[in-house]
C-alpha cells in the first residue's frame, strides 16, 4: 500500500486495467500561455482519430465570454507522457468554437492550411528556443545575487561549474523528458547570460515543428514547477548588458538541400527582406528590447544578413556556404514567439510568396 504522495504518483495501474490517462494541452488567450487537464480514457490510443474531442471553459483563459464560454479542443498530436509513464499519453490540441470557428489564439489553424499548400517542399524546421529561470520568491535569474548581478557575461555560454551554470538539473531533466515523449529534440546548452538555457528541436517537419516546440515548453513549464522555479520567455529578462532571449528559426525546402540550393537560399533571403517589418510583427512581443544590434542581434529597424555572423537578421553558415546548399537561419524571432507563427511565416514568405503580392491578402 502508499504511505506517501510519491507513492501514489508512482502507483502503476493492475495489468488488467487498461485505462490511460490523456493530457489535453492546449494555448491560452494571452497566445503564450499553457493550460491543460486531463482525462481517462477507457484503453491505449495509437493515433490522434482515436480520441475524442473536449471542451473546457474559455472564459477563464480569456478565449470566450462568460455567457457563451465553450471552447472546443481538438486533438492534433500524440507525446508519450514522461510523468506518468506506461500507456499514458500528452495530447497538443487547438481550439475552436462550437460553430467550428478558429479561436483568436488558435495560430494552428492558419499555420496547417499554408503547410497544405506545398508538401512536395518539404519544409524542415530547426526552433533554438532560449529561456530563463527564476527564482521563485524574488523573480530574479536564478544562481544571482539578490537584488544584484553576478560577474560579467563570458563564462557561462557552455560553462561547467556551480559558479557558471545554475538550473542544470532542470534544464538535463527536461532533455531527457524530451527524448521520452517523442519530441525530436537535437540538443541543450547553458546560454550566454547565467540562469539562461536552450534547447533545439529538429529538425522537424512543417506543422509539427510548432507542435513539438509547444510540447517542449509544457514539459519544460511542468519540470519547473516540480522545482518551484518559474520559466520566463521574456525576450529581455534583464536590462543592460546581458543577453536577450530568442527563439531562432532555422529553415530549408528539399530545392535548398540539394544542387542549385545556394540560388534558392540567397532568393528566400531577398524575401525576407523585403517583409521585414511584416515578420517582425510576428516574431513575439518584446522583441524590441530584444533586438537592438547588440547582445548578437541585429537591429530591429534593419534587415541584414551574412555568413557566419550573429549580429545578422539572417545567418548561413559555413557549411552551407561552402555546400553551396543547406540551410538559412532567421535570427530575429523573440523567445516569446508562437512557433506556428514562426514556421508558417518563413514557409509562406520564402516559399510560397511570389516577391510581389502576398499569398495570404
């Protein structure tokens, strides 16, 4: 028998009971916010047809009035469940209406329907989604003084040591949380402001880019709270001479990867800079604070690009330059940013967009 909470959170069901529990996860009304709760379900799923849709009060997320507050959550992607283990199972959904309307913050929605237009480009996404703990009493970066600062920016990009990395252990458990669930997580690193991580997703295809990268997140936010620390995707946790936060988007079509990619990648790059303010616009809230040339950014009233460097909108690497295919880096979207958003956007600009009016007005 349990004699303690842990116990009971470990309790493995009797092998005659097939029932699961399912996590509905889903996007709030501020479009950052992740809300949640789930639900038994009678035996294991193997796919998203298999479960059924659900509804929750949208007038306590701010995504529906009070006297009309149902909102609909449709199931898009199935995660195996690192806390709970066994058959249990994460669902990332999207929500409508009950006259089957996309919600304001369902970004999903419009996202899939641009992917649709053009699979044979098979578009691949790798999201570098940077972010910051904090302390929970005092919202302070954690490992930091408070009320203070620790010593200046250089050893804890990558740093090993008690004195450079703090919130390692979040940051490793989330990593391995990541693999479990089936997130195509590629790596993790301690960032270049202490108490500031990243992790990498990718690369992934399409529409799951954004829904891996939310999932991530959700586990990323459940870890934390195990820890009573708070996650903040603040693009600029802290003013002055310290790193901001984003989320960079790397990004090729199949015509990228392969011979002729290099016309294709300087092409796409022409694209994106001729709807700068445009992508802006999309790339999160904050990122002004973000975005001012310094701190390995460039500055938000100017699109620029290059090889090799950090203080570019967009980046190529050498590789690819070398290559003569590959891969472009569009470094300008904030922390803060909705990955639907992100993904859909360089696709439509970059590859569905004819340089003269827009596929989507």
């Amino acid at each position: 028998m349990a004699g303690t909470v842990d116990d009971l959170l470990r309790l493995q069901l009797p092998e005659e009971d097939e029932r699961i529990i399912a996590e509905y996860i889903w996007v709030g009304g501020t479009g950052l916010d992740l809300r949640s709760k789930p639900r038994t379900l009678p035996r294991p799923v193997k796919s998203v047809s298999e479960l059924p849709t659900w509804n929750y009060d949208g007038s306590s997320t701010g995504q529906a009035p009070g006297d009309d507050s149902e909102v609909i959550l449709c199931p898009r992607a199935i995660f195996r469940d690192p806390f709970r283990g066994g058959s249990n199972i994460l669902v990332m959904c999207d929500c409508y209406t009950p006259q089957g309307v996309p919600v304001l913050t369902n970004a999903r929605y419009a996202a899939n329907k641009l992917f649709q237009l053009a699979p044979e480009t098979e578009p691949w996404f790798g999201l570098e989604q940077e972010y910051t703990l904090l302390d929970k009493t005092h919202k302070w970066p954690l490992g930091w003084p408070v009320n203070g600062y620790p010593g200046p920016q250089g050893p804890y990009y990558c740093g090993v040591g008690a004195d450079k990395a703090w919130g390692r252990r979040i940051a490793d458990a989330h990593y391995k949380a990541c693999l479990y669930a089936g997130i195509k997580i590629s790596g993790m690193n301690a960032e270049v402001m202490p108490g500031q991580w990243e992790f990498q997703v990718g690369p992934a295809v399409g529409i799951e880019a954004g829904d891996q990268v939310w999932v991530a997140r959700f586990l990323l936010e459940r870890i934390a709270e195990m820890e009573g620390v708070v996650l903040s995707l603040d693009p600029k946790p802290v003013a002055g001479d310290w790193n901001g936060a984003g989320c960079h988007c790397n990004f090729s079509t199949k015509a990228m990867r392969e011979d002729g990619g290099w016309d294709v990648i300087l092409e796409a790059i022409k694209k994106l800079s001729l709807r700068h303010v445009e992508h802006i616009e999309s790339y999160g809230d904050g990122n002004e604070r973000r975005l001012t040339g310094r701190h390995e950014t460039a500055s938000i009233d100017q699109f620029s690009w290059g090889v090799a460097s950090r203080g570019t909108s967009v980046r190529i690497g050498r590789q690819t330059q070398a290559d003569k295919m590959g891969y472009l880096e569009d470094r300008r979207p904030a922390s803060s940013c909705d990955p639907y958003i992100v993904t859909s956007k360089v696709f439509e600009t970059t590859t569905l967009w004819n340089g003269i009016t827009s596929t989507t007005r």
